[in-house]
C-alpha cells in the first residue's frame, strides 16, 4: 500500500513515520511528542523559518531550539528531509548530510549523529545542545538578545545585515522548571521581539496528567511577563498555525509564546491520548496501528515517498537559498562601504578576536598592602573591552560587588530601547544568567556573567552544558572563600570549587595576585572553545614582585614555580591557590632564611595543569619530592593528587562561621604558623 494524501501531508507523516521507526528500532526514546508537533515543525520550517539547509552556519538564518530535546528525533527528521549538509569545526561546509537515512537508523547508538538529546558541534543544524528542561527557551533567551545586539552593532542604513529570529519548541517540563520563569520575565522585559516560543500543551509528563503538580494559568503568566500570547486548539490545524506564526512575527515589539494544544501521540487516528508513548517505544504492533491510521504502508520502515524531498526543496530550499544569495551581496557591498565592521563581523563568526585586544592589558606593581583580585579584574577587564568590541556581560544583580561594570565611555546599558549596550543587568537571576551566557556565546559573542562564588551552584547546569558545548564563556564568581566574613556559612564556599574542577572541560582560574588576575583573562579570552570561570577575592591580596618571584605569565600553565630557594631538588613544597599564594609565600621566606631549600608553586588551574606534558608536570613537582603542603580555603577534596597522601593539606572539612576575617583565618588555620609548623612537620617526616 502507498501513502495517499496531499503531499503536505504526507510530509507531516513522512516526519511522524521517521520519528516512530528511530524510536521503535533503538527500543528507546520519546515519540509521543514528535508524533504531535510534527505538523507543527513542518509548517515553521516549510513556510517560515529563515534557513538555508545547503549552509546551517549562514549568519542571519532564523534560530530554530528544541528545548523539548527528549524529542530529538522531531528535529533529526526535518534535518534530514530538508537535506541539511554537515560543516566541521573549522566552519568548512562540507556539502555532505548532517543526517542521513543510516543516521536516522542508528538513532540513540555509539557515535551516531542522532544521539539521545540534540548536541551542538556534534549534529549540524542543531543550534544549542538541549536536554535538561528549560535549558533549552532560557538559551533562547541569549540568542535573541545576541541578535538584537549584532543588529544595533552591525545594521546601517541599507544595509540590514542582522534582523533573524529565534523560535524555541518547549513543552509543560519547560515551563514548570524555574529557569524557564527567570528567562521570560527578562525576555518580557527587554520586550525581544525576534522570540517566539511554541509550547506544546499537552498536559501529560512522565509521572501522568499534569493536573498532578501544574494547573497554573501559563497563559495569564505569560502576559503579565508583557508577552504577546496565542493560542491554536488543535496542532493538526495547519491553517491556524501559519495564520499564528505570522501574527508572531508581525509582533516585533515583544516576544510571542505560541500555545499549541495537543495530545501525546496525536496524529495516530486510533490513539489520541496515551501517557505510555511519552516516553518508550510504542512497540510492534502499535506501530502498525498507527501507520495504518496515517494511510502508510504497514511494514514499510524509514519510508520517504515519492515527492516529499522535493517538497521541502521547493519550501524551505528555495527560499533558504535565495536569502542566504541576497545576503551574501549585500554583505559583499556591506565590505565595501564598512570594511572595518565587515571585517569584524568575519572575525566574530570565526570567534577570532581583533589585533591588538589585549595591549592595554596592565602590568601591577608590587605591593604589599595588594588589592582584591575582584578589584584587580575589574580593572583589566575595563582595559581589554574598549578593544574587544564584542565582550559582553554583566551581573546578577551584583555589578557593584562582582566589579564587572564596563565604565569606560561609550559602554552603556543594554536596555529595552537600546540593545547594543554592553553592561546587562541579569536580574536576580543567575539559572537564567547562565543559560543567556550560553545563548550569546552560540550568536558568537564572547559573554561573561557573574556573581558570588556560592551562587555557583545555581548555574551548575549551564555552566555545565558551556562545557559540553564547548562555548568560550567567562564565569566569574567573587567572595571565593571564607574571606566573606561576617556573612557566615551560608555565604561561604566550600565545596563550590572541587564541584566547578568536576566538570570536563572548564577551566578553573584562581589567581593569587593582581597580575596573575591579568593573565587568566588573557588565557580565558584566548580560548576560543572551552568555558573558563574567573574565582576571585573579595579580601586584599598582596601583589608580589615579580623581579624577585617568577613571572605570572606561568599562570597559563595551570601551575608553575614561583620561587625557589636555590637550584636543585627542593626538600619541600608548598602549593597553593588564590589568597592562600601569599600565605604561601611569607612561609616559604621564613624557611629560606632558615636554609631550607623549600619551592612555591602557584596553581591557578589544575584543569591547565592536566593539560600540560608529563615531563612539565614533573619539573613542577618532582615525584620524588614527597614531603608537601598544599594550603586552600576550599574543600580538601582533590589535593591528595597533587600532595599525595602522606602530604599535608591544610583547607575547609566543615562549613564555614560567621564572623571577622581575622578571627576566620585562625580558627580554620589558615596563618602563616599553622602553614609553617605544617611545613615543618613534613620536613621532619621519615620517609
């Protein structure tokens, strides 16, 4: 038997018959949603999206997020139909399938292009790698505001290089996450009228009907956020669809969510509301049923009829096509009437950064009496934008304290009615903030946000997800230690840090003083594909003299040796991070006029340690120098690797306390005596 129906129609199935198949034949996965809002994806695509599947990467294309990612094989199939080709990390497009039939086939398998949950990098034409709910609309939210601001930078008269939109599918998962509440209500705010989300309604999660745990009015949420809300009863009406995407794009002066009603496993004639295909396979011979339903061949697997290939070339082809051409000339007259910006623009696609961005990068003098590495960063951060025209960011809500206000002129405040500031105000946000970040690295910004160190933990999974991603965002989080004082423990890190070196992949940057403060910018501006958190001070820190101690450009090492006693194998290390180098320090003087023949080493960043060879790992700390003391105001978790487990570790094994700094540092033993004795004790070890 061949399907017969119209061949818009008979795409909708061809999409819902792929999704089924890929689930059925890797016994895992969700199709329930795919089955749904096929119609839905099908018509954004076919009449509306921005897109040109022979280049995914081209620069004003529409955004298209599935924030539902259990619903991967929604958008494996569309990418496929619509013949979407692959390009490799040197953005080289490479004119071959981002996912082909065989792709499809090995849905959720070993190294397939199809994994479980949508991965950026790994599949072309996947915009941001989703999954964790609500992660996916909160991203969103960075990449529309990343639009707005390329636009204000870039547009000039006649020459409109920037005006895409973002479009984000998301389901009642998503909208229950409170991620998903920060972001609208600061897309609502900022009135970004180039998003629209479509919510598929369809009230059923794992656990059962939603009326179990959410009966809130979304609608009535979502307009008091100032959003503009529709409603489509019925996500096979096609008609009403497009007429609903079309008033959302007519809305540019705030962002549209789209409710879309439907039911798990809508589309299948027979079936109209089964919780079970939410997420299992529908097994064999529900499959039948339901391909019997759509008028498909029963037995028939990853089906593509007649026609439906050429249909999407002659939708979303065609007009892909001809947009990306238009661009493309008007970009080519944009180089010849602004070749600054154009070249800047080429630049930030490519995630380069401008000749001579780092030049004013400051050089501090020594000083005993130093300064907060928050201050110190404050300051080399206020000198490197002026000449990176693309760094932005901001706080939530903690500018003042963070250090993080861009204040030279020009900077501004991106606002409502002015997006191209550079100083954003995330709100008490920091779930949010996270994920923004992550939107605007993906529109090749390069984002930084920040807060308190102990705030980290709300943005644990998009911090994580940057990882994954591989997006170059700077994460900066100050008052990293129990130098808060008199905010107690609630307010003091402990196990922040341990958790943050826990993620593959993200650097972790403690400096101990102003000018290695100077340097892990450099370092994290110079990585154009891993995710570096910036953990400062709020407390001063001496800034050493480095005509005396080795230069803080080491700091790009992970670790390095900052001051030796005399050549030769040392008796003693003394290792140490942030404020503790200091400490650190002053030992390491007192046993030098001592004579012992003791070494410092300064580790910023064991994740850039790890990375070096063998051999300079070993210079820094010989295997057989065994006698060491490693000093942090952190969990002791982790240190052993580098003390081993005869060494030393003098850090946090409880909660911290409320009260003076002072009186801290000596009931947790962070004094230059208790390193000494520390330093001492493993002097007189045997071994």
């Amino acid at each position: 038997m061949a399907p017969t129906s119209s061949i818009d129609e008979l795409c909708v199935n061809t999409i819902r018959t792929l999704c089924i198949d890929a689930v059925q034949k890797a016994n895992s996965g969700h199709p329930g949603t795919p089955m749904a809002m096929a119609p839905v994806v099908y018509t954004l695509w076919q009449d509306f999206l921005r897109f040109d599947p022979a280049d995914p990467i081209w620069p004003n294309r529409d955004r298209f997020v599935l924030s539902s990612g259990h619903a991967s094989t929604l958008l494996y199939s569309i990418l496929h139909l619509t013949r979407v080709t692959s390009v490799n990390e040197k953005y080289e497009r490479l004119g071959t399938p981002t996912v082909s039939l065989d792709d499809l086939k090995r849905f959720r398998q070993l190294d397939s292009k199809c994994p479980g949950h949508p991965e950026y990098h790994w599949t072309s034409g996947v915009e941001t790698t989703t999954g964790p709910l609500g992660q996916g609309i909160a991203t969103s939210v960075g990449l529309a505001i990343g639009a707005d601001w390329l636009a204000k930078y870039f547009n000039r008269p006649d020459f409109t290089l920037f005006d895409y939109n973002i479009y984000a599918l998301c389901g009642d998962g998503c909208m229950m996450e409170g991620v998903s509440s920060e972001a609208a209500s600061l897309a609502g705010h900022l009135k970004l009228g180039n998003l629209c989300w479509i919510y598929d309604s369809n009230h059923i999660t794992i656990e059962g009907n939603t009326a179990l745990a959410f009966t809130e009015d979304v609608a009535g949420r979502f307009m008091a956020y100032g959003w503009n809300v529709l409603r489509v009863g019925d996500a096979n009406d096609r008609e009403r669809l497009h007429d609903a995407l079309a008033n959302a794009k007519r809305h540019n002066d705030r962002p549209t969510l789209l409710i879309v009603e439907s039911h798990i496993g809508y589309g299948a004639p027979h079936k109209q509301d089964t919780s079970g295909v939410h997420g299992e396979p529908l097994g064999a011979e529900e499959v039948k049923l339901t391909k019997r339903g759509y008028g498909w061949p029963e037995d028939a697997q990853f089906l593509v009829p007649d026609g439906v290939y050429d249909h999407f070339a002659e939708g979303i082809g065609a007009r892909g096509k001809k947009l990306r051409g238009d661009w493309e000339a008007l970009f080519a007259r944009y180089k010849s009437a602004h070749p600054n910006l154009a070249r800047q623009c080429e630049q930030i696609q490519a995630r380069g950064l401008p000749q001579g961005w780092d030049k004013d990068i400051p050089v501090f003098p020594a000083d005993p009496r130093g300064i907060a590495s928050r201050d110190s960063s404050g300051q080399v951060l206020n000198k490197i934008a002026p000449n990176l025209p693309w760094l932005v960011g901001g706080a939530a809500d903690l500018a003042p304290s963070t250090k993080t206000r861009l204040t030279f002129e020009g900077a501004g405040d991106l606002e409502a009615d002015d997006r191209g500031g550079r100083n954003f105000h995330f709100g008490i946000r920091e779930h949010a903030m996270g994920s923004i970040c992550n939107g605007l690295a993906l529109s090749k910004l390069r984002p930084y946000g920040s807060g308190f160190m102990i705030f980290s933990d709300y943005m644990k999974p998009p911090i994580r997800l940057s990882a994954i991603m591989e997006l170059p965002v700077v994460f900066i989080f100050t008052h990293d230690s129990i130098g808060v004082g008199e905010d107690g423990p609630t307010h003091q890190p402990v196990e922040q840090l341990i958790g943050l070196r826990a993620i593959p992949g993200l650097i972790d940057l403690r400096p101990g003083d102003a000018n290695e403060v100077a340097e892990a910018w450099r370092v994290a501006l110079e990585h154009q594909h891993q995710p570096c958190v910036l953990i400062l001070s709020r407390q001063n820190l001496p800034t050493l003299d480095r005509t005396r101690y080795a230069p803080a450009s080491g700091l790009k090492r992970g670790a390095y040796v900052l001051a030796d006693a005399k050549p030769g194998t040392p008796e003693v290390i003394l290792m140490g991070t942030g404020s503790e180098v200091g400490l650190c320090v002053e030992v390491y003087e007192k046993l030098a006029a001592e004579g012992v023949a003791a070494r410092v080493v300064s580790m910023p960043s064991w994740e850039l340690f790890e990375q070096q060879d063998e051999a300079y790992r070993a210079s820094v700390l010989p295997p057989d120098v065994t006698r060491r003391v490693a000093v942090e105001q952190a969990s002791t978790m982790g240190w052993e690797r580098y003390t081993g487990l005869r060494g030393t570790v003098i850090g946090m094994k409880t909660f911290g306390a409320s009260a003076p700094l002072k009186d801290l540092v000596v009931k947790f033993g962070f004094t230059g005596e208790n390193v000494y004795a520390a330093a001492k004790q493993q002097l007189a070890r045997k071994e």
